[in-house]
C-alpha cells in the first residue's frame, strides 16, 4: 500500500487534552440575533457555533484574545466577543454588528445579499483557523492542523484507489472540517453516508493513471472516514448539481449517530455521536428562501432559533425538519 498525506505534526499548536467536550457552565439559552438585511445565512451559523460545546468552553475562557498580537480583524477574537455577549447578555436579541462590519474579510458576503449557511460556516472556520495561525510561521502542514479548530471539527479522509489491472493499493488522506453529502435518491442521513463509502468504478474518462503499470487504467475508488472528528458537521446537498433545482425530499436523521459503519475499520467499538444543532433552509429554491436552526443549549433543552426568536422546543420537532446543515457531538 502506498500512502500519503498523513505525517506527525511538529508542533501542536493546541494540546487536545485540554478539549472539554461537556458545558463548563449550565445556563438558559442566550439572545437571540437580530436580521441586518438578508442576514439569516449568517445567523444560523453563529447560533450552532455558540452551542458547540467545546468551542464555546474554548472561547468563553478568553485564551486565545489573551495572547492575540494580531492586527486589525481576528476572526477567533470576534468570535469570543459574540458568544460572550449571546450568551451573557440580558436582552432578548442582539445585532451582530462585528461580524456585519467584518464581512468583506470573512468570505464574498454582503448583508443585503442571501448567502448560502454552508458557504458561510466553511468561511467562518477557515477565518478561524487563519486567526489561530496568525503569529505562527514556518509551520509544517501537519503541525498547521494542529489549532484548536482542526481538533474540534478536524478529522481525516481516506481515499483508497485499487488498480484493476495489477492490483496495486494508493492511499491518500485529507483533512476535513466538515463532510458534504449528495442526498439524490437518499431517504436518510445514514444512506447518504453509506453511499458516501460505496466503492467507484474509475472507468472510460475517469481512468486512473497507475504508477506501478505506468499507464491509464480502469480502477475502483473507495473514500472512508480515517480519522474521526470530535464534532461531525455534515451538509446535506440540497442542490441538484443537473438542474440546480432544490432537492427539497425529507432526510431522515437520528438524535444518535454511530459512525464505526463509515470508516476505514468499520468493525470494532461503536462511534457514536450525538445531534446538538440542526440548520433547516425554506423556500423552493437554494438561492432564496430562510434560514432558521436548532439548538441544544447548555442546559440539555432544544430551542428553535429564528433570527431574534428563541422559542423552547423538543426533539420530536427537531427530528422532522428539512435539515441542511447536521451537527453531531462525540
């Protein structure tokens, strides 16, 4: 088998013992957000950021505004301020005006503009990650993976290509902050996960170029979670990528979700993760149409949070949405 894309990292930028997976602090759900324009995208991201727990734990505790030395926008010192004031604050909703401002350095939004909430987390993660790198030079890539963001929402992938011709095995491994999944003909969270792993044929214009036969052969692809992610962030493609049209069929998704079925050994202990927030889009098509989640406070309540409302909840109503975005917590 011939590997890459895995090496130790030199340094660690964040020791992963110090992760706390449980709420430090139990409390009622904090402010709602106030709508700056076409702001919904936005919103949702923030509010199902601010509930994952050892995200929050991490920002509360004020260690990285402690040591910033960055200049100008930091997406890390932001990002303590707002869950700060969301989950401290006495009123009922609040303007994320810090965000608004910074926009144009987090991704290609504008407030009066729909934006998509996947685009804007994956933006909103890797403005993060660039915030806990600033101040670091000369790293490795391995060690780049190392930040307090990659060991939250960080995990691995592998691809397994076997030639059909001399049979030689190549695997490559790649980070991943979150897992898209195509839902075309899925019923399920857990089908699409399982289509996700099915093997594929690389044939005809696909074909793979072997090393070892040292031309283009017919091949069979497999991808597998390597390397599982302390908190799993999945989107469930909604677009229809003939048409464009929004895949708008319901996916059923469970309150627990045993991972060990998709990775690279699939037998041995369960891996289970539990729900903690789910973003739901309406509308008949991708490019219009409301955002609005669900969350799990620190409290152990779902609340369904819609711009400034907060309205108390319970997992029945959490399990049938028209989900977009899934998050899951070891």
């Amino acid at each position: 088998v011939l590997g890459k894309g895995m090496t130790p990292p030199q340094e660690i930028l964040f020791p992963p013992e110090k992760i706390c997976m449980d709420w430090r602090q139990k409390r009622r759900p904090g402010a709602g957000l106030y709508n700056l324009g076409s702001t919904c995208y936005l919103n949702v991201v923030l509010q199902c950021l601010t509930y994952t727990p050892p995200l929050a734990n991490y920002l509360l505790s004020r260690q990285h505004s402690r040591f910033c030395r960055q200049q100008g926008f930091c997406m890390m010192c932001t990002m303590e301020d707002h869950v700060r004031k969301v989950l401290y604050s006495s009123a009922t909703a609040i303007r994320p005006r810090a965000i608004i401002r910074d926009l144009k350095f987090i991704g290609e939004f504008k407030p009066d503009i729909p934006g998509d909430a996947y685009e804007f987390l994956r933006c909103t993660l890797n403005a993060m990650q660039a915030a806990c790198l600033s101040g670091s030079s000369d790293l490795d890539a391995s060690s780049e993976e190392a930040t307090i963001i990659h060991q939250i929402f960080g995990g691995f992938l592998r691809t397994r290509v076997t030639c059909l011709n001399c049979e030689a095995v190549f695997d490559l491994y790649k980070v991943f902050l979150d897992v898209l999944l195509k839902i075309k003909g899925a019923s399920s969270l857990t089908t699409a996960l399982e289509d996700f792993v099915t093997p594929k044929q690389l044939d005809g214009r696909k074909r793979f170029k072997c090393s070892k036969c040292k031309k283009k052969v017919a091949a069979s692809k497999v991808v597998t979670v390597h390397q599982e992610p302390r908190v799993l962030t999945t989107c469930l493609g909604r677009a229809d990528d003939q048409t464009s049209r929004k895949l708008s069929q319901v996916v059923a998704y469970p309150e627990c979700l045993d991972l060990r079925p998709y990775m690279s050994e699939p037998a041995g202990e369960p891996l289970l993760y539990s729900l903690y927030a789910v973003v739901v889009h309406t509308g008949h098509t991708c490019l219009s149409g409301h955002f609005f989640c669900y969350t799990k406070a620190s409290n152990g309540e779902w609340y369904k949070m819609n711009d400034v409302s907060v309205e108390s909840c319970d997992i029945h109503t959490v399990l049938e949405q028209q989900a977009y975005l899934l998050f899951y917590a070891r």
